[in-house]
C-alpha cells in the first residue's frame, strides 16, 4: 500500500471520529491529483469499516474531475428528529434529488446508456445532504482534499418518494423552507448540471468501469439546488421543492 495514501486515510478517519473538524492534512500527505483524492476514499472507506449506502455525484469538470464520493450507510436516515453535527451552532443541508437504485449496475465495458440507468432506479426521492466537512476552513483546501474528505459530506436526510418525479423538467424550481408557516429561506433553485439524470449516468459509468459498480438499495444524490444552506436546531422546518414535493425534518446535535 502506498504509505502517503495509508497516513493520509488515517488523519481523516481520526478528525472523523473526533467528531470536529480540523486542520488540512500537512503538506507532504495532502493529495496532487484525483486519483489520489480517490485512493485515499477507498482508503477512508476500509478503515472506518462501514458499508456504503450511497454516493453523491455531479458532472464532472476540469477543476473537477472526478465529483463523487461514499455515503456511508449508518449516515443516511429518515429519522425525525435527525441527528446532526451542526456547524456553528446549524444545522448546513443541500436541498437535492436522488435516486433509489432498484438493481445493480455491475461492472462491465461497454456504457451504460441513459434508457438503462432509469430504468434501474426504483424511485426518485427528495433528500437533504447533511454537509460537514473535516476541515476547519474547507475553503483553503485544494479540491484533492476535498475529494479525498468526501467532498464535505456527512451523510444523507432522506425523504418522501416522488413517483413521477422524472415527468418533470427537474431544471430549475422554487426552493422554500418554512417554520411554524413563515418562510425562513426562499429562492429559485437550479440544478447545477441541468437535470438530476445526468450526474447519476455519469456515476454509474464511472463505478462500473473502477469498482464493483452501483447496487440495488444505494441512494445516489446528484448536486444541490441552491447551494448549502444553514437551518436552526430543534425547529420543525418544511422544505419544499417547487409543485415536485416536500419533506419535513428538525435537526438535533
């Protein structure tokens, strides 16, 4: 194993279980590339020994090449209140889509093509991304660090199911989120790749060409609406996504 990618795994498995965050990695173990970010993932992924429940993903870019990374499945959750490891004090969420994988999508050569990918999806869900990053100033970090911390994901709130969700355009609708009946936050929200599809495609192709592929019962998320937003503790707060749904959710340390 390559020693640099070992010690690397290993400080951010501890900022993990330390339950805060952290400095960056020092210098010399920090990722050059996003092979290495991705090495360093997997590396995460064996030590903390946990299964993986789902990934989130978007288009890549060159910036950004290669934009996923686990969720860990005792992170995901549909329980209210959900639990969260707030940041000064909030709660910080992205509003998402995701998708419930239905089969597997197994390691193979040729692409999977868009036609197969849907129909591997059993629903399309709304879901919050519940953000936490190990660093303490993620915006200092390349984005190799970043990727090798899981792109600052600290697991998944997961809502109601929204059958025909892929009738709609899924391009850009209104983001709203209420408190006892009073708008807390509202915006016109917007996909940052244009449709939820298009990242879950990208995903599958890239998972069936590095790894044993998506399984049936993951759930992918595929980039944020409106960025993060922060969201008081111990509130129960509706947040609804356009004429598609909504979901309810209080957040507790």
């Amino acid at each position: 194993m390559n020693m640099t990618v070992d010690t690397a795994a290993r400080f951010l498995v501890a900022a993990r279980r330390a339950r805060r965050p952290g400095e960056r990695m020092p210098e010399g173990i920090r990722p050059p590339d996003a092979e290495t970010a991705v090495a360093i993932q997997q590396r995460v992924t064996e030590l903390l020994g946990l299964a993986v429940g789902g990934w989130k993903c978007s288009v890549p870019t060159p910036p950004r090449p290669i934009p996923m990374a686990p969720i860990y499945a005792p992170t995901i959750t549909s329980a209210v209140p959900c639990p969260i490891l707030p940041i000064a004090g909030k709660a910080r969420i992205e509003p998402e889509i995701a998708f419930e994988m239905a089969r597997d999508l197994t390691s193979r050569d040729a692409p999977y093509s868009e036609a197969e990918v849907r129909a591997a999806i059993r629903t399309p869900r709304l879901v919050l991304e519940l953000m936490g990053p190990r660093y303490i100033d993620p915006t200092a970090a390349t984005f190799p660090e970043l990727l090798a911390d899981g792109i600052a994901n600290q697991g998944l709130f997961v809502g109601p199911a929204i059958e025909r969700a892929l009738d709609f355009a899924l391009d850009s609708f209104p983001i709203i989120i209420e408190a006892d009946g009073r708008a807390l936050y509202s915006v016109q929200g917007k996909h940052p790749d244009g449709h939820p599809l298009k990242p879950l495609v990208w995903l599958a192709n890239y998972l069936s060409k590095r790894s044993d592929g998506l399984r049936a019962g993951q759930v992918v998320t595929t980039g944020s609406y409106c960025g993060v937003v922060d969201l008081p503790l111990h509130t129960l707060l509706t947040v609804r996504f356009g004429e598609i749904g909504s979901l309810s959710v209080e957040f507790s340390a």
